[in-house]
C-alpha cells in the first residue's frame, strides 16, 4: 500500500469520524481523537493486514484494541461482540441498552467507522475477487487479478474500436455563452 492511499485512507476516517452521526459519540473524546488520526499517520499499522487474504475483523481489533480502550472502557463481552450489539442497537433502539451504549459507544463508532475503511480500501484492491469466490475459494483468491484485467479489457476494448466515442461533441452546443 503506498503513501497516497495511506493518506486518503486517514482522510476518510477523520472525515467518517467528524461528521454526523459518529461526532455525537465522538465529541467527549475529541483530544484522544485528535492525538490518535492527526498526530500520527494511524492507517500505516493496518497495511501489514493487506497481504492478499481477506480481512478479519479479530486481526483489525488486534492492532487497535489500545485505542479502543483510551476512548472508551472495554466491555464486559469483549469489542466484537459489543460492536455488533451496538450496530444492532442502532438500527433497532432498544432503551435497555441505552446506558451501555453511552458508555461503551465511543468505542464502537471508531472501531466500525475503521472497518468501513479498511473493507473498502480491500473491495477497491479485489473488485473481482467477490464474483469469483463462490466457484474457487476464499484461499484461491489470486485468481480475481487476472480475471479482472480480463474483465476490465472485455468491457472496454469494445467500447474502443466502435469508435462512437469520437463522434460525441467534447462541449455541449447549446450552452449560453
């Protein structure tokens, strides 16, 4: 992974993290925030996990359950499952789990909104791996590199050699000057 997608990987998380709704969880911890995205290039820890295999989650809180803790206190039941709970909790509001979730939710908004990240960034590396593991396995998923370039060529070449591409006028006229 190089410099640039670290770059605009950090971006996407401190824009995920400063905006609605994840700043209403995020804004008793703001400092921890700030020391945690900006001081530090935080993505960069992460890229180790980008060696081909799919991403896990367990491999993801590993190497992020220290910040974890620094913004919230770690649950009872662990981050995993008190991360699904939560995401749960958001969709269907339960008012029991109401007092956990304040406590705990600062926590889980990161933790997801880090997910959210890194899972793009590993669709946007493997666009072909996800039609392609249900016929050869999560362990064959080289296969996707190949089969995309292939893809890719079979989409565009087409489009290419018609040569409608050059009929099209490059500005409108019928704009106002």
């Amino acid at each position: 992974m190089n410099r640039k997608r670290i770059r605009q990987m950090n971006a996407s998380l401190l824009r995920r993290l400063t905006t609605r709704p994840a700043v209403y969880w995020m804004e008793p911890c703001r400092d921890i925030l700030s020391a945690l995205l900006e001081a530090q290039n935080y993505i960069q820890r992460f890229a180790p996990l980008f060696n081909g295999s799919r991403l896990r989650c367990a491999d993801v809180l590993a190497l992020c359950r220290k910040d974890l803790c620094r913004l919230a206190p770690e649950p009872e039941e662990g981050w995993l499952l008190f991360t699904y709970d939560f995401a749960r909790g958001t969709m269907f509001p339960d008012p029991a789990n109401e007092e956990r979730h304040s406590r705990h939710g600062a926590g889980a908004v990161f933790f997801l909104s880090l997910l959210q990240v890194l899972l793009d960034a590993e669709r946007a590396r493997l666009p072909a791996a996800y039609l392609l593991a249900h016929w050869f396995g999560q362990n064959e998923l080289y296969w996707s590199y190949p089969f995309g370039w292939i893809l890719g060529l079979a989409i565009t070449l087409p489009v290419y050699f018609r040569k409608k591409w050059l009929q099209a006028p490059a500005v409108s006229q019928n704009q106002p000057a």
